[in-house]
C-alpha cells in the first residue's frame, strides 16, 4: 500500500452553480481573447476547430517543430503568427515571445509539457495545458508553483470535468440520488498496435495507458468518493516498460473503495459505477462524454440523457476565457490541487507497476523567484 498523507480529501471541489446553467459556452463571457496553440496534431487541430466557435475567443499564432507543419495550421485556421524551430530558438518559445498571444492551448505529448510550459508561463501567458498535465507530479508542482509566481491561470484540459453530464450527476449524488457511496468502478479503454515509435507508446514521450487514459477514470470514482489516501497498482507491461494496462485499488478515507482499469490492449465497457447504501449510478459510454446515466434505487430506475448545447471541448474552453476574464488563477471547478493529487496517484501506481520515464530521472531545479 502507499500513504498519500495529507493528499486526501473528503470531497473534490464543485462547480459554481451559476455556471452550469449556461445555455451555451460558445457565447461570449468578454472580450475576445487571442490564443495560441502549441503543436499541429490532431487534438490541437480539434481543439481549434471549437476555439473558432467561441464568440470571445481568436487563434492567433500556432508553433510547431516544422515550418511546414505550422504553416499548414495557420493557413488551415486563419492564424496571423506560425512559428517554427530555428537555429537560435524552437517554436514554442518564439510564441512565448509574442506580446500578443494572451492564453495558451498546449497539446504536445506528455513529456514536453513541463518544457513548455514552464517557458509559457515565465512570459506571462495563461495556459491550458492537455491532460496528463505533466510526466511525474514534481513537474506539476513545479508548474503550479511556477503559475503562482507569475500570477498566471493555469488548468488541465480534463473537458469531462466541465460538462453538463458531469454536473448532473454530481447534483444527484449531492441529493442522495443513491444514499452514501461505498465503492466506485470506473474502465477505459482501447486497442492499440504497440508501436513503440507511436505517442501512446513512446516511453520518451511518457506513453502507456494510465498517463493518457487515467484522469478521465479517476473523474468518476473521485467525484463520487474523494481523493484515495490508499492507492494499490497491477497491470502488464509491453516490452519497452511502458503500461499496456494498469488496474489500481483505491482505498478512501471513509472506508470506500474503488478500482479504476485503463488499457491499450483490451476493449472496456468505457462506463462507471457508484454504488452507495441506496442504489446504483451507471454511466452511459464513453465515460469521457457519456450521454447520460441510469439510477437504480429504491427498487426504481431511471434513466436521465443531458443534450450539451455546444460541442463538447467548448465547455472547458468556456471555463478558461471566464476565468482570465475574471481575473481567477486557476478553475474552481478544477482546482490545481486536485491536479497535483491525480499526479501523485500515477506516481505511486507507477513506481508500483515499474514504469520510469527519463521525467523522473530528473526533478525540476529550485524556481527562482522573478
């Protein structure tokens, strides 16, 4: 077993109840903000098709390692500014420059996202930073901490967290839809060729499936029980040492369990489960974007579907342009805390499970304030 000591929480913050009632995250909530957007892959590419839809928001520069690739994205997106490596400076520092890029979307891989951000941070850009938020959790400290000092906002892109669904179901447990939960189970996830030259297997790249599927389990067990204070890993692992499939038991300060699965070599219900002293909560798949959930309780059954209004990333974007527009440094509907504990439950399941990236071969220096 591993001890997280003070990393557990009896609850797991929710969101201000003013804004769930948005009927439409696309709209503005301010002034148009310019964004930047690091990489040209296909979540930044997705990504940016939402941005393009928010009243308040304008892409306004992208960097890539290629020259060719940025320019693609400029031209594809209507970006004034692409900028690439170069003999003197890579890509995304040249953006860190950019005096008028205001927020960052970074959707590189895992482990370029300490790097990076950090560089977007000490220039004084707001970030929106691609889940995992980073490799190890002293990568997320040091972000975070980092964040603080510049006085910058600073969020995970976990976009399950901020959609009405989510919010739903939260109200229905806070109303004791199922009475007191005991155990949570949540899976996800997917066949994939093992490639090792391949994101989702790169060890170099922080590959396997915890670091890229884990933090949308953990939404739904969390959100039900809390953050673990136990946390007991197993799984396979393919041949380079990276996570094919990793099944953690977690134990909560209340007594409640859990267990989460992610994998890359097997299909999943792609659902979660809460069980509590009254009945059932089941999620519709995917967990990542389900469409509703059932409730079994009191020898009834109901079914509840929430129709978004908006494509799904739009709810997270939305969250990040009311934050900066209201001056707050970080979501109170995700706070980085909370961030911070996600990675320090992957820390412990993967020193359990022996996956090492080059990230823990070497800490993040002391930050020197300024």
């Amino acid at each position: 077993m591993h001890d997280h000591g003070n990393m557990a929480l009896e609850r797991v913050a929710r969101p201000p109840s003013c804004d769930l009632g948005a009927p439409d995250p696309r709209r503005a909530t301010g002034r148009p903000l310019r964004w930047g957007v690091v990489s040209t892959g296909h979540m930044a590419r997705t990504m940016s098709v939402t941005l393009q839809q928010l009243d308040d928001a304008v892409i306004h520069a992208v960097s890539s390692r290629s020259e060719t690739s940025a320019r693609a994205f400029a031209d594809a997106f209507g970006t004034p500014a692409a900028y690439f490596d170069g003999p003197d400076q890579l890509g995304y520092e040249r953006l860190a420059a950019d005096p008028a890029v205001e927020v960052v979307y970074v959707a590189t891989p895992h482990a370029y996202h300490h790097r990076v951000t950090s560089a977007l941070l000490d220039a004084g850009k707001h970030v929106l930073v691609e889940k995992a938020f980073t490799v190890t959790a002293p990568e997320a400290e040091d972000l975070i901490e980092l964040a603080r000092e510049r006085g910058c906002f600073l969020m995970e892109a976990v976009w399950t967290r901020f959609l009405p669904v989510y919010h739903r179901l939260l109200e229905e447990l806070d109303h004791g839809a199922v009475g007191r939960p005991h155990w949570a189970h949540a899976d996800l996830g997917m066949v994939v060729p093992f490639d090792p030259k391949s994101r989702l297997w790169a060890r170099e790249a922080g590959g396997g499936a915890l670091l890229d599927l884990g933090a949308y389990a953990l939404t739904w067990t969390v959100a039900a029980l809390g953050l673990p204070s136990e946390v007991r890993a197993t799984g396979t692992l393919a041949e380079n040492g990276v996570d094919a499939l990793a099944a953690l038991a977690l134990r909560h300060p209340s007594g409640a369990l859990a267990q989460v699965l992610t994998t890359l070599n097997s299909c999943t219900t792609g659902t979660a489960t809460i069980a509590g002293s009254r009945g059932v909560i089941q999620t519709l798949a995917p967990l990542t974007h389900p469409a509703g959930f059932r409730i079994f309780a009191d020898r009834e059954e109901r079914e509840i579907r929430i129709e978004p209004t908006a494509p799904g990333y739009a709810y997270q974007l939305r969250e990040v342009s009311r934050c900066v527009h209201e001056g707050l440094p970080e979501s109170p509907t995700l706070p980085l805390d909370e961030t911070l504990a996600l990675m320090r439950i992957f820390d412990a399941a993967r020193n359990q499970l022996g996956v090492m990236y080059p990230s823990d071969e070497v800490a993040p220096g002391p930050r020197t304030p300024g």
